[in-house]
C-alpha cells in the first residue's frame, strides 16, 4: 500500500523520500509506503495556511459544522482507521478503537466551544459607551504531535484551533503517518476548504526545524519529549509565536493504609501499562505510605496477568513498543534502574513466546530497592516499567512524588479525605486523581507543571484562551463628544 503523506491547500502529494512503515508486532511486515514531505513542502504548508486568511472570518457555526462532520467521518470509518493504528503504532485494536472514538468526541467538544460566549461586557469606559472583550484567532498555529496518541493528541490541538478561526500547519510523528492522513482525509471529505489545515510527514529534525520560528507562524502547539519542547521554547525567545508545549512526565501512585488492595493494584497497573507505558501520563512509581500489607504482590500478580502480544490479537492487554529504538531506549533504561541497585521483581518473561523475536515487545517490569533519592528515580522510562518506594510519613510520599522536575499527573489512593486534600495541596502536579490512576476528558484542561508543560494548558476552557487572543473593543455612540 502506497500513501500520500502530504496535504497542502486541499491537494495530495509528497515529494520527499519514501518511508517504510513496518509493524511493531512484526517488524518482518511492511505496512505501507508513504511519500513524506520535504523541508519545501513544510514552508509552503505555511504559505497555504497564510493564504486560507478568509477561514477567520467565517462563522463559528460554518467552522462547527465542518468539525461536527469530520468526527463523524471518524466514528463511521473507525474500525478501519483503528487497525491501521495499531498496525502502525502498536498498541491494541481495543486502545486503538478508544482512541478514535474519543478522537471524535474531542473534535464534537470543540465544536461546541466554538459557539460558546467569548468575552465580557464591561464596566462602559465612559458613560453611555458600550465596552466589551471578545476573542480572534491567532492566526496560522502550527501542531506537532507525537506517535503514543496519534489521533486524540492531533484532534485536540487541531479542533480548537480549527473551531477558533485558525489555519493549521500539522507535522504528525513520521511513526504514525497513516492515522494523520486519516484525520486529515476526515477534514478533507468533510469540505474544509483548502488550506486550512495543511499536512506534513517529514522526519528529522531539518523538517521540524523549518517550522519552528517560520514566519507567518503565530502559535505553536506541541506535544513529545522535554528536550524537543523546551528546544522549541528556546528557539521561540523573542519572536512574536505563542507557544504551548505538552511534555514528558514521572507520575507517582501514592497508596496508603487501608485501601483494597487488589483493586488498587489492578487500577495502577492499568495506569502503568495502558499503552504499553508510553503515555506521559502513565504512572511510574508506586510510593507505598505505611504498611499497606499485601501491595508489592499484588502490583505483581497484576502485572503478571497482563498478556502482551500483537496489538491486533484480541486475547493481548499490551502491544509492543513502537519502534526498535523505543524498546532499545527502554530496556537501557531499565539497564540503568538495576545498575544503581534495583532489582527487578517481576517473573522474566522475555522470551515468552516466538512471535515476540520479531516484535518491539518488551515485558511489564516492576523494580524495587531503587533509592529514591538516585537521580534515576526522577527519569522518564517511556515504557511499561513501574519503580516501587517505601515511604514512612504522608509527608515523606508527597516529598518523594514531587522529587522530579516533572509535575504531569499524580494518583493517591486512601480510604481518608485527609489524605486526599493534603495531596492535592502538597503535590507539585498539574493534576491530581484520587483514587483512580488517571483521566482525561475534552473538557477538563491537561495541566502540566514544571518540566510537563508550558503556556496555557490544552483541552477545556484553556484551549480557548491559547488559540484566541483578546481584543477589547469601546463602541461609542455617533454623538460621543
Ligand atoms: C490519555 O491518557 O488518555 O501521552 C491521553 C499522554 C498524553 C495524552 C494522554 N499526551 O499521556
């Protein structure tokens, strides 16, 4: 299968270098072919967004509208789109499925939110004067998102932007390059004129470096790793292009006495290996406060259930990593945990069974003895390895989970609200669950803190508040003077 991985004002194409996309379960198994992008192509999906100006000036129902039948398109084509997910990014049919449905429900939101009042009326700013706030685009926003969620991330920049009147130059991961071109045919068949979303598949760094800093760009949106945002931020300073940048993450489970365990366990694990780790906001650590007899085997016996194999095998819990590099990176890092003293509790699993040689699979680890103060501790392991610590005091645990420059999303598990008010007051995180190991919806903002986030979190109401700018406007009457 040959694909296009190139949109611009409305056409297909790609004229840069064919890339191989093979199957993370069966490495041996070419998926596709897609023409990707040049550095070219990137600047003139800059132009083609700087050119669809008129987009601005449409009315938010049009803009609604366009949004509205897009997410239908998604939900009509799911089954499809969502095998070619997994066959590309690995994960399971069953995340997979998950995801473009959810992909849908967030462009349905934003659809919403594009009707939504916007602004204020104020105190009049001289008497009989009408004075109010009201929100415009920012103009062409740039995307760039990454290969663990390659559709919902995508639909939750691209929808705001889109619904808020801006045009869009989109670079998905050159991972994942088939879900982009089916959101993007999506937008494509529901009419959106041409324009105004553009995209591009360009790997390496020259492609996205074309795009940072591109003039006619007035907002960025990003989503990966800390090093690649906080690059971007740098190369950012002082030019007029906002920016919002969504990165890693050393989430920490906090469970105290008095919990059940079993169901804890079973909850944080989900948190754990959804995804096959590689969610920024998958839970890390586990801080055991107190005793809490019984936790570490059952984390264990947990991990020990979930059955890993081929995304699209029904009776797997857990795909394989995305790429060779992604599993080399993991198993370093693991490397890295028993090192310093860890020791890995759970059973050994890695040569399970023979379809795993071909794979990028790599088995859920659970480590413990690590010392919690070890620089280790605070790294991001993007992958289904889960760290173990003992802490004495409440107050030794909330020190424990802030102990990393990240502040994404943290879990506390306590049968007692004073446990759960105290984390939310003591955890240095953007958000907190109590009791559940996550949860992310459209309208609830995706706060990161410290080294997880910049600029005005994504999703809910903040998502406005980014792809907007203010304008205050002072209307007098003909006879003012
Ligand atoms: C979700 O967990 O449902 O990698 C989405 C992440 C985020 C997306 C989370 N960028 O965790």
């Amino acid at each position: 299968m040959e694909r296009r991985g190139v949109f611009i004002a409305g056409d297909w194409a790609g004229s840069g270098p064919p890339v191989e996309i093979r199957d993370p379960a069966d490495a041996r198994v070419v998926v596709a072919t897609v023409m990707t992008g040049s550095p070219d192509d990137l600047r003139n999906a800059v132009a083609a967004a700087q050119a669809a100006v008129s987009w601005q000036v449409t009315s938010p129902q049009e803009r609604a509208g366009y949004l509205s039948t897009a997410a239908r398109l998604l939900r009509e084509r799911a089954e499809r789109i969502a095998a070619e997910l997994v066959s590309e990014e690995g994960k399971t049919l069953r995340e997979a499925g998950g995801e473009v449905i959810r992909s849908a429900a967030t462009l349905e939101y934003h659809a919403g939110q594009a009707l939504r009042a916007q602004g204020e009326v104020l105190a009049p700013i001289r008497p009989g004067a009408l004075t109010v706030t009201r929100r415009r685009p920012v103009g062409p926003v740039a995307v760039i998102s990454p290969f663990n969620f390659p559709m919902l991330v995508p639909a939750w920049k691209i929808g705001p932007a889109l619904a808020h009147g801006n045009t869009v130059v989109w670079k998905p991961s050159s991972l994942t390059p088939l879900t982009a071109i089916n959101l993007t045919e999506a937008f494509h068949d529901a009419g959106l004129p041409p324009g105004v979303l553009n995209m591009v598949v360009a790997s390496g760094k020259a492609a996205a470096g074309s795009l940072i800093g591109a003039p006619g760009i007035k907002a960025l949106t990003f989503t990966g790793s800390t090093t690649a945002g906080r690059t971007i931020q740098a190369r950012l300073g002082g030019l007029d292009t906002r920016v919002q940048l969504e990165m890693g993450g050393n989430n920490a489970a906090i469970v105290f006495d008095g919990v059940d365990v079993a169901q804890v366990a079973a909850e944080i694990i989900k948190g754990a290996l959804a995804g096959s780790g590689q969610r920024c906001t998958g839970i890390r650590r586990v801080i055991i406060a107190g005793r809490v007899a019984g936790i570490e085997d059952a984390l264990v016996a947990e991990a020990g259930r979930w059955r890993v194999g081929p995304g699209m095998d029904p009776n797997s819990d857990m795909g394989p990593l995305v790429s060779a590099a992604a599993r080399r990176d993991v198993l370093a890092g693991l490397e890295r945990l028993v090192g310093a003293g860890a020791t890995i509790v759970t059973a050994d699993r890695t040569v399970e069974d023979e379809v795993w040689e071909h794979g990028h699979f790599v088995a859920p680890a659970i480590v413990s003895n690590l010392d919690p103060d070890d620089d280790l501790a605070c790294e991001e392991i993007f992958g289904p390895v889960l760290s173990l610590y003992r802490a004495d005091t409440r107050d030794e645990a909330f020190r424990l989970a802030n102990a990393t420059p990240f502040g994404l999303s943290h879990a506390v598990f306590s049968p007692e609200i004073d446990d759960a008010l105290a984390a939310a007051d003591s955890l240095e995180a953007g958000m907190v669950h109590v009791n559940a190991s996550g949860g992310v919806a459209p309208h609830v903002p995706f706060v990161g803190w410290g080294d997880s986030g910049f600029g005005p979190a994504e999703q809910g109401e903040t998502a406005v508040e980014f792809f907007t700018r203010t304008q205050v406007i002072n209307v007098h009457g003909a006879r003012f003077v």
